[in-house]
C-alpha cells in the first residue's frame, strides 16, 4: 500500500498530506464558508483527539509526508493545544485558524509549538478591516492583527490564508506589505479563490471546481473519508457526498485504498489544472 502511495504521490495523482477536519463548530459564521460553520452548529462533526493522532501515526506508516488540520475552527477543542503538539511529533503539521480565539493564556498553552515543525495557518481577506469583516464577521480584522505578533514573538510558524472573492489587485499588494509588517514573510501567504460550495455557493459566490482541479488528498472527517478538503462541504446542514471514497477512516489503510482506486482513475499532466488551493 505504502509503494503504491508514494508512486501515485510522484506521478502528481495525489498530495501526500493527510487533512483533518477537527469539528465544523465554529465562533464565527464567515459569508463563503465552504462548512456553513457558525456557534449554533447542530452537528459538531468533532474528531477526538485519539483519532485525530492514530489516523496521524497510521498515516506516517503509509507513506504520508505531512498532516493538515482543518475545520471549522480547532481552537474550538479545549484540547487543541496538546492536539496540535501531538501531531507535530508524528508529521510536519499546518493547522487552519480564524485566530480569534488567542487569549493570554491560551498562547501560553501554544509555547511547546514553537519547538516542533507546526504551523498555524491564520485566515486574513483583506488589509482593511471594512472589507475584511464584511467577509468574516466583526471585530475579525482587529483580533487577527492582534494576534499574529504574539503568536510571532513565541516563536510560533504562522502563515496567511487569503480567500479571494472581490478583492482589488491594490487591496491585495496592500495585505502583503501589511503580512510582511507583521513579521510573515511572502512564502508564507497562500491566496486562492472562493470555491462555490458550501455558504458560497447559497450566496452565488466563488469559482464552481471542476472535476480535476483540486488537487486529490486524503482527508478525513467524522462523516467518512473524502477526495480533497473542499470535499466535506455542508449546504442546508447536510455533508455534501458526492466527493465521499469512504465511509470508514480507520484503519486509515482502508480509506487510503479506496482513494488511490478513485485517484487512479482521474487524468494527471501538466495540462490539469490544479489551481484552486
Ligand atoms: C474552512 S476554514 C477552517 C479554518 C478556520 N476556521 C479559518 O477560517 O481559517 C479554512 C480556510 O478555508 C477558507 N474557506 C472557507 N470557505 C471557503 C470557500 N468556500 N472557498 C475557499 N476557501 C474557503 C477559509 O477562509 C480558511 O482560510
Ligand atoms: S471560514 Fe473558518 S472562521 Fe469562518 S466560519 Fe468557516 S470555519 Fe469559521
């Protein structure tokens, strides 16, 4: 399984990072969320702690090079913390984060991250804070900026996520020099577009994915195992299955099977485009 893996990695059918979704509760309920995240959610989804490492340990055994963690948002998780220093130790780790949730003493528990290969991957849309929290609620910009230097002088990986769906070029090369102010370098900003799933696609916003232009990685959920992580989408509360390989994550070997026979099957090349991430 291992062998045909890292084959199916070199020939670009598949990524070799393993995404978790760690639960879809969130503090925040932002405009494109591709996982209708908000405070009420009914359906947490969460992950424990246990799966999350053992799918991280398998995954290791199996090839994988790196782990991605993914929500909803982890600081939700009283344990994310200890969660996140755990994973370090198996994979190299990014964890997704709205980053508003960093409280003093909360960044204290953060302090052993530093010394491990974790990244906290901070979401951020725009360089003023109007259309950043039109976007992604109020306050949002204020408490990202906020946060990113405390996270920045612990010695803290941090990296900028921005999602794209109306901002201007000028807005754009604003948020790099404000990014760059904040002490995160330009190899550490990822820009992509809203994917129309999810809130956006209710709201008619984003780029619709076509079959083959995400990149193919393992990721799983407490509802199954999915193609990539704009797989497990939810619309009017229910999962989206249609990019659903398994039911069952664990033993994590059989949800890998499944997902090479599906990889196996897509078109690979230069001429796919996979650009959407
Ligand atoms: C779903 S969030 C989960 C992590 C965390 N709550 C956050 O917002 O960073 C992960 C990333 O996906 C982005 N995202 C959410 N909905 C999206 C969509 N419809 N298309 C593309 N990216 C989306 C968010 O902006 C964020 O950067
Ligand atoms: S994008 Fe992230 S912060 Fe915003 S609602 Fe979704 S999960 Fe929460």
């Amino acid at each position: 399984m291992r062998e045909s893996f890292e084959q199916a990695v070199a020939e670009g059918r598949c990524g070799d990072r393993l995404w978790l979704y760690a639960t879809y509760h969130c503090n925040l309920a932002c405009v494109y969320c591709l996982t209708e995240s908000h405070p009420r959610i009914a359906n947490r989804r969460t992950l424990s702690q246990e799966t999350m490492t053992r799918a991280a340990r398998e995954a290791r055994e199996l090839g994988f090079g790196a782990i991605g963690v993914t929500g909803g948002e982890l600081f939700m998780l009283r344990d994310a913390p200890e969660t996140l220093a755990l994973l370090g130790e198996i994979l190299p780790t990014v964890a997704l984060t709205n980053a508003t949730l960093f409280t003093s003493r909360l960044l204290d528990r953060l302090a052993p991250l530093a010394g491990l290969d974790v990244a906290l991957q901070v979401s951020l849309d725009a360089p003023e804070a109007a259309h950043n929290d039109a976007l992604r609620g109020p306050a949002n910009f204020a408490k990202v900026v906020d946060s990113i230097p405390r996270l920045v002088q612990r010695g803290i990986h941090v990296r900028i996520a921005t999602t794209v769906e109306d901002q201007t070029e000028d807005e754009l090369r604003k948020l790099c020099e404000l990014h760059r102010g904040l002490g995160v370098s330009d190899d550490d900003h990822v820009v992509r577009r809203v994917v129309r799933r999810g809130r956006a696609e209710l709201q008619q916003m984003g780029v619709d994915p076509g079959p083959t232009d995400i990149l193919p990685e393992l990721t799983i959920t407490a509802d199954g195992a999915f193609l990539h992580p704009f797989g497990p989408t939810v619309r009017n509360g229910r999962t989206d299955l249609d990019l659903l390989v398994s039911r069952q994550c664990v033993p994590l070997e059989s949800a890998l099977r499944r997902f090479l026979r599906v990889t196996a099957d897509q078109p690979v090349g230069t001429d796919v485009l996979r650009d959407i991430r």
